[in-house]
C-alpha cells in the first residue's frame, strides 16, 4: 500500500448519494471524471475484471463466441432500423472531420445482425449465438449514482441467430440458465421478472433485478405463485363484463351540479353531500371514473394527445405509461393544449368528449384508453364537460365506449396477482441483466436472410441479451457494505487476502513481509499494508473500507507467537499461532472457492 | 469450425491495399465498420488478447499499477493544456443533451496528471507508474491500411511521476528495458529510433518501430555507429563557417539576366550557358539556393508565412517541416498569398525580400531561416527579386543574413551520419511504441505539485509511454505472411494447433474428435476444421490463410496408423505414428514456448 495508487477518504463524496458509491469513492476503487462518466482505479479494475471474467466462463460454456465491435459506429444501420431517431437524446451523436453522422454505440443489434449477413447465409451456419464485453455510451438525462445508470458503462451484450422460433426459445432458455448461473455466482439477491420488451421491439422479456431499496425499478412479486414482473409489465386482467340484468337495474345517467368540484378528493366530497347514493353507502373515489389526458411526442417530433380513463383512486403510473407510448414520450396537457381542445373542460372531462369519433359530435376526437378494470356494464361518477357539473350512472358500453384499454395505472401493494393466485407486493430493484425474444425485427429491418433446408430464403429470428458489467460492481457495493466500509463477496474481492503489519518493530514487517511473499506464491492476491508510518487505528480503518474479505493482522501478538485472522464479513476474528497462519489462510481462500465452484456447478431449476 | 463465426474470402477485400491487412480480412479476424474502424472477430480477438497479455505483464513487471480512464472525456483539462484547439480536425469532438463540450480521448496525459493531484501530495509517494490498456480515438485525416492507422484503436499508454529528473530518466530507462522485452515476445522486426516530440511538448523521446516497406515513418540508420532516428528527429549539424580568407576572395555579389529560369534546373542551365564559373566546374543545383515560402495555420485559425532558404538540390521534406512547425499545418504558398506580397516574385525570390527585418528596406518582412547545411560565409547563387534575374556569389553573413536555421530538408541515402560516425541509410517502418519525457509541461499547466523532502511544493516530472496494441496485430500481419495466408509466431497465434480431419471415413472424424480433446485437455488451444462437407483442398487452403502455427492433417494415412503434422511457418510437414501425435504436438509448442520464455527473461542489453 506504500506505492498503490489508493487515497481513502474520511469524507463521502460530494457527488454521491448512494451508500455503496459512497464506499466505492472513498476506497478509491472508482473516481468521477465527468459526470455520469467514472475511472476505474486499480482496485476497481480489479473488481470488474473479476465480474468480467464470470461473464465470460458462462457464455463461453452455452457455446458463445466472443468478438468486439467498435463503440465508435455509422448512422446509416441505425437509421435503417429507426433507432437513430427513436433513441432521442439517449444518443451521442457526432460528425467526423468530413461531416459524417456517426455515434457511440448505445447497444448493438444493427451491428451483429450486419456482421452475420454478410458472412452466413445457410440454415446449417445456425443456430449461432455471439457476444462481446465492451463499453457502450447512453447520454442519461439523469447519470445516476455513480456506475448504476453511467454514460459510459461496461456491459456484455449477446446475440443469438435462428432459422426458427423453437430456436430462438431454446437459446433465450440456454441464455437464461446462463444468467442464472451468471447472478449466483456474483452472489446477488436478485429476482427475475417478466419485463417490457420497450423500443427493443421483440416478444417475451425477462428482466434480472438485483434486490435492492436504492434500485430504479419497482417490481412485483407474488408469494403464493412466485409470479414476478416489472411494474411496467404488471399486465393487468381485463375485469369481466358485468350481466345485461346488473346494466338494466343501472339508472339512466343523469348531469348533476357539483360545484367546484376539480379534483376527486371535492368530488366525492360534493357528492356525499348533495347527491348521496340510494343504497345509504358513501360515495368513494373508487366509483368514479377519472380521465387523465397528455401529449405524446414522437422521435421525429409530431406530437398527438391521449386520454387516460381510470378509477379515481389510482394515479396514473409515470413508468407505466411511458411503455406503453414508447418510443413516443409524454408530458402532462398544459394550458396552450388545453386552449387548442375547448371542448375539454380542465376538472370535469368525461367521457362524452373523448374517443376517436367523438368528433363527429363536437367532441376532441382524442384516443382514449381505458384501464383493463373498467368492467363493460359499470357505472360511473365522471366529468359532463361542464364546469362544476359531473354525470351520475354513466356506464361503459352503454352510455360510451373508448378506443381499447391501456395498461397505465399504479399498481399497489395488496393487488390481486395477474395470475390470480394471490396479491402482489412490491419492491424496487436494480436491472442487473435483460434477455429478449427480438424475433425478426432488426432481421426484417437489415434484410438477414439465410437459406432453410429447402433451399428458400427465410428470415431468421434473433435474441438479445444484456448484462450490466460495471454497474454489477455498484449494485454488490450497495448490496453488500456496512457502516465501516465495503465487504466484497470472495468471488468479486481484489484480492484474497489483506495483511496489515502494526507496529513499529522491524521484525514485525519482516515476518509479513515473508507471510506475504507465501501468500502470493501459492497463487493468492495480497494487499500488503507495509506503510511505515501509518497508526494500527488508520490500517484498521482502511482494511474495513478496502472490504478484502480476509484480513490478517500481525503485530504485538508476534513475540509470542500469534497472529490474528478476521473475516471481514462475518467480523470473527481468531488467533492463530504463526507457523499456523499459511495454511489456515490458504484453507479458508480455498474452501470457499471450492464451495463456490461447487453451487455454480449445480444445475440450475 | 463448423460452429466459428469465420468465413474466408478468396478474393481481395476491395477496402484493403496492404497485403497483410488483406488476409486478415480474407481470414476472418477483422472487419470494417466505418472507415478506421474495425470489428474484431473471435479469431481476431484472440490475436490482440495476446498482445494485450505481453504489454500487461511487461507493464506489471516494472511495477506499472493498470487503471482505466473513460473514452468519453470532459473539455476542460484539454482546454487547460491547450490540446483541445492544437489537436485540429483529428479530435472526435461531441456535445451531450446539455451541449457540454465532450470529447474522444485521443491520449490521456490531462486526466493522468488530474488524477494523480487529486490523490497524491507528497514526495514519500512517488515516484509512481500508471497504465491503461484502452481505446483511444482519433479522426485521421486518412485512416489507412486497416489497423495501422484507425480511427478507434487500442493503445497500452503509462505516465511516470517523479519529483526530478533523475527519476524522470530512471522511469524512462525503465519502461525503454520493458518495451525491448515486449517487441522481442511480440517477435518484430524493430529498431529504436531517435523521434520528434512534437505536439506532445517535452524532450528526449525514442520511436520503437517495426522495419516494414509498408510503413508510414521514414528513418534513417547508420551502421558505423548504430545511431537511428526518425527523419523527422534528424538533426543535421550546422555547416561549419568558412574562413574570412575565403569570404575575402569570394567576388562582390551581382544581378545576371537568367531569362525564363524559375525552376533549379533552368536556372543552372541558364547559369552554365549564359555565366560559366571562372574555376572550369559546372553550376550544379547544389550551388544554388532555393528559397521556399510556405503558409503556417495555427490551431487557433491564426496565418504566417514561413521562408525556407536551401540547397538548390534538396527538397523540403514535408513531415520535417510538419514536425517543426507543429502545432502548426503549413500548406504551399497559393496565387493569392503571393498577391498579398507583391515584393515575392515567383521562382525568383531572394533572401533581399526576406527575414523579419526585411520590411525596413521594402522586403516582405517574412520570417527566413535558413537550412544548417548553408554555411556563415559560403557563396551562392539564387533569387533577384526581378523576373528572369538571379544574383551571383551572395554570401551568407556578408550579404544576407536570415532569422535562424530549420530542420526541414529532405535527408537522403548516404547523407553523413550527424553523429559524424558514418553515412546514413533509409528504410521504412511502423510506429510501435512511443516513449517521451514529458518533463513538466502538464503537471504546470494542470497544477500538479507535491511536498519535497524539505516540506517544500515542486513540481512534478512526468514520461508518457505509448504502445500501438491493436496496431500489433496489424504489424505482425504485415511483417509475417507468406502468398498463402498469414503466419503467426507463436506467442501472438489465435491458437496453438490447427487439426484438420479429412476424407469422408466417420474414423477419421472420431479420431480427430479424440486428438482434439486431449490436446484441449493438456492446455492448448485448438482450432478443429470438422466441417464435414467441405473438400480437402478448402480445408488445406484455409488452413494456411489463418496462420496457425502447427497444423495437424487426419486423412487417408490413419488407416496405416499414420498423421501428419505441418509446420505454418516453415513448411516442413512430417508424418507420425497415431499414437505419438499428442507428445509430439505437446514437446513441439511447449518447445517453443520455453525457448520464448528464456529469450524474454534474458536481461536487455
């Protein structure tokens, strides 16, 4: 340590706000060089080496082969697929000196469906699944603690090619056994969730989030099903139609004064007190129906508004949304949007104004959408397009109808499991990996055809699949830290071993000195805390802020013989006699590789 | 091979001009993106790993701590040092969603220096040796040749940190043994020569390059004194001045009509037709002198003109005029700058109009040096300033005087050795390796100070080393082909043994099958063409288009126990019993390999 390039800090980082970047900042694994952009110092270089070299094992043995494409890409390919446009400001973008459009790969779909047009073209070539472990670029509106959402970040991206869809199923099914084996190793909390699929394109999705309270995704789960999914690809059952008999008994819808009634909260308020139910319950927010409109705009720029219908006691989900229009993006209506639609009542709009005919009736001509829980037959409280006027007993089916549904609505914990068998709860996580069923998409786009067993040209069908290579490293250092410092996982540490020599007398760092040079030449990695001058206080601090898992200390224990080992995870400490120390070190470092190379080797359910 | 994402070509790939770059298309190991900018297929990669994995060790070995730096880098500390404008069109510039000015990292000097003021402060911590193994970018105005010269490349590049210069030159001397280390295991060709600093600023500095026809850089050796350089490094000595006797006796100078003689050629042909020398010899273009008059562009947009006063019977070489004028472009003067100085008069200008003080007495007032080869004291022939006129015996220091002396000539085959040892010959090579001590350029412009051992602030001293990594691979395809295919060495080979099975006999691929496994299982690599309905001339053909060093070939003789076993580079081929194939195969590479692992070890002289 008197020569590492490794400066601890006492104080968090200004730019963090994580626990675990805090911790990946002050123990100089990692350093700001603009933001969202970060060096890897030595020691957390070594950190990512080591996830990468996981990675690697486990694509390599599901018959990977391994190339690298450039980050530094031609627009043409991306226009073709429309994601040059469709990935907005996400995208770097750049000209050359000769004014050539050019980017810095955000992901590489166009790049591989190219490579293998141009060099297979039989049925007999495939099935063929390739990857690369290389750094992509995302301009993020919001860089995000540290290496969790960078700008510039290390990921494995895969691909696999098909003649047919058994053969996509059967190397997504190969790549998500991989994963699995990929997560255990690493030695993540992680669960995996049904995923939208988003500008991707493609059918089936899953998603591996690590488990985390600092994550960005909220993600569901039910127990009594082991059902999981992304909030975003919560799909939410359409409710059963109500009987003809239930729609009969419904009184006519009727337009009753509610005066300053905007929001649902003074709604239900106005219609308790002036209009209560007849069946003596309170009116709730449950039974009215809230119409939520916004504008969406697209990657080339057009814009179109969308209503929203749902129970007033749901609020739209932000996330939720945005899968649903994307590429499309929204924002709320504002006051110009809502000057440019008068017929649109801000508070009080209903359904009599919305829906794609409702033109030819003086209404907005508006797309509007229901949630999957407005039954056909139910009954409403909503806007009359009217200021300070709702209309009673409006039932969907009868009185309006809407353009389709849309999954946009929260989902809450205590929710009724999409599969029925349960309730959901929710949690937020990390996306650690992300695997695709893309289908022809980017085949179709790009032309990659190869010849079947026939002899006729067919269009194959690829997957692709991510897993976030630096951003591993900052979700084990969220997940596993604790107020002292970072605690590495064996498989991840930089090193095997930490030895601190403590004190001032000579023979101490001799007998470390000799320890570490055992250490090293039976294959271990060592960081050695040979500074001179440095307090036994400052070395314990900065060996419980390294994180290595095992730590040996020697110092006075030496006269009579003894050093201390401690596990930096479990905090055990023990002392061992000297001549001991070797080999109980080297027992400890390899019964825990073997243990874990064991659990990888387990076939995986 | 049936499964490798690999497909040879027969012909020439119409982007390619260099024969090595050709094959390793035509093999399969690389792939063009964008101009500059390849794809490294899995053979491909394999290669550069390689390289990677010598730089690595040699780097590890002299105690070089591996960090890495973005790609994707802030403005600032390239707006602090100045190289955000000197490097010209050759930087990839971008602006991210917020139009922050960005950059590609063409070299990392700034964020080296950042990071080492951040993290380090005192003397006790130096001297210190930093690398990264990464990809640089830079927009060449003509990438070429594949990997010699892309837009996107990988480099090895270190930086020493010292607090004087005697550990300035320590470092340096440090990482000169590594690189000899390392261009002897990556098996060039190479000398080391004596190099320009150019735009990097600082002093001493030595180009490693492969001797190669095909190579950009020019140098020039001289075998009495084994002194090499870089033509752009070449110092030729002042002319010594010629004695007051002989300026004594030298004529006054005088204006002859030299009708139509713009060029040295007419001139002399004019000079010997119209004025013969008194002495009996001939005019010779070397008795003239040629005055060049050239436009600088600054980064900054800024223009100057620039005289170049030379032999009648030198050119002015383009790269060492660009090295001394650097940061500066210079172009040749056009119609319109000679407009601006009407005193110029086309192929007739004279030192009379030139040098900055020659605007007192009507001249041009344009800086004028002056070629050292042109002696205080010696006599010329040359520009009259007046169409069709030239002056005779005008001398250097009696009847001109210029603005000092520029390194700019052309240097030519049998040109004396400046170290007076000898006469000089020419080659070509490749830039492989780059070493420069910087000395304190970036640590003053970026503020880089740290405590002496009196407690006293100093500046620190810093070397910056590069290797061309990815410009290996194309080094050796280059230097190590024959009219079959590439030939690798040993040590940078994708594999260890190429095993073909051919004929259609099902023994035969399940002999090879079994010779495959046991070769994989005792460690080596192995490429296995089974693809089973592919002739034996294909296999052969595309077995020496891929290089590998050792192919084994399982035919017809299997039935008689025997195999035969081809040496790639040698062309040597030998038959072998089955049973002895796997020892002879293991004895030969690991032969190799010992051989290479004591040639490394041997300490450089």
């Amino acid at each position: 340590m008197s020569n590492l390039f490794l400066r601890t800090l006492r104080e968090d980082p200004a730019e963090a706000e994580l626990p675990g970047h805090k911790l990946l900042v002050r123990a100089g694994y990692i350093r700001r060089a603009a933001p969202g952009v970060y060096t890897w110092l030595p020691l957390g270089l070594k950190v990512l080496r080591k996830v990468e070299e996981v990675v690697r094992e486990e694509m390599d043995a599901i018959g990977g082969q391994e190339l690298s494409f450039p980050a530094l890409l031609p627009r043409e390919p991306y226009e073709a697929t429309g994601r040059w446009t469709e990935y907005g400001d996400n995208l770097f973008r750049l000209q050359d000196r000769k004014g050539a459009d050019m980017l810095l790969g955000p992901t590489h779909e166009e790049m591989f469906t190219l490579a293998v047009k141009d060099m297979f073209s039989s049925y007999k070539e495939l099935p063929l699944t390739l990857y690369q472990i290389q750094t992509k670029y995302r301009d993020e509106a919001r860089p995000r603690a540290g290496l969790l959402r960078g700008r510039e970040f290390v990921m494995k991206d895969s691909y696999s090619f098909d003649v047919d869809d058994a053969g996509l199923e059967a190397a997504y099914q190969r790549h998500r056994d991989a994963y699995l084996r990929i997560f255990d190793r690493l030695g993540f909390d992680y669960v995996v969730v049904h995923a939208d699929s988003g500008a991707m394109g493609g059918s089936a999705s899953e998603e591996f989030l690590a488990v985390s309270p600092v994550g960005e995704d909220t993600f569901v789960r039910c127990e009594a099903s082991g059902y999981a999914a992304n909030v975003e690809a919560v799909v939410v059952p359409q409710a059963p139609p109500l009987s003809q008999e239930v729609v009969d008994a419904t009184p006519a819808a009727r337009v009753e004064d509610t005066p300053d009634s905007p929001t649902i909260e003074t709604l239900v308020a106005q219609s308790n007190a002036l209009h209560p139910r007849t069946d003596g319950r309170a009116w709730k927010a449950a039974d009215t129906l809230k119409n939520v409109v916004v504008m969406l705009t697209y990657p080339d720029g057009t814009r179109e508004p969308l209503a929203v219908g749902l129970p007033g006691d749901r609020e739209v989900d932000a996330k939720r949304l945005e899968a649903q229009v994307a590429p499309a993006t929204w924002t709320p209506f504002e006051e110009k949007d809502f000057a440019a639609y008068p017929m649109l009542v801000k508070g009080y709009i209903g359904p009599a104004m919305l829906g794609e005919t409702s033109a030819e009736r003086g209404g907005s001509g508006i797309r509007y959408l229901l949630d999957p829980s407005v039954a056909h037959g139910s009954a409403w409280v909503t806007g009359a397009d009217e200021h300070g006027k709702h209309v009673y007993d409006l039932v969907n089916g009868r009185d309006f109808t809407a353009d389709g549904t849309i999954q946009a609505a929260e989902i809450r914990e205590g929710d009724p499991s999409p599969d029925g068998a349960g309730t959901l709860t929710l949690a937020r996580g990390i996306e650690m990996g992300h695997i695709f069923q893309l289908g022809r998409k980017y085949a179709e786009a790009l032309d990659l055809k190869v010849l079947d067993e026939n002899g006729k040209l067919v269009t194959v069908t690829m997957g692709s699949y991510g897993v976030g290579v630096s951003r591993a490293v900052a979700a084990v250092a969220e997940a596993s830290h604790d107020e002292l410092g970072l605690v590495w996982p064996r498989a991840l540490a930089p090193a095997d071993v930490h030895v601190l020599a403590t004190g001032k007398d000579q023979a101490i760092f001799e007998h470390a000195e000799g320890l570490v040079a055992q250490l090293t030449g039976a294959g271990l990695e060592v960081v050695y805390d040979d500074r001179p001058k440095v307090s036994p206080g400052v070395k314990f601090k900065d060996a419980e802020l390294l994180g290595v898992p095992t730590i040996v200390v020697i110092g006075r224990g030496l006269a009579d013989g003894v050093l201390e080992i401690k596990d930096r995870r479990t905090g055990e400490r023990r002392e061992v006699a000297v001549d001991e120390a070797v080999t109980q070190v080297l027992a400890e470092v390899r019964g825990e590789q073997a243990v874990a190379e064991a659990a990888a080797a387990r076939p995986q359910a």
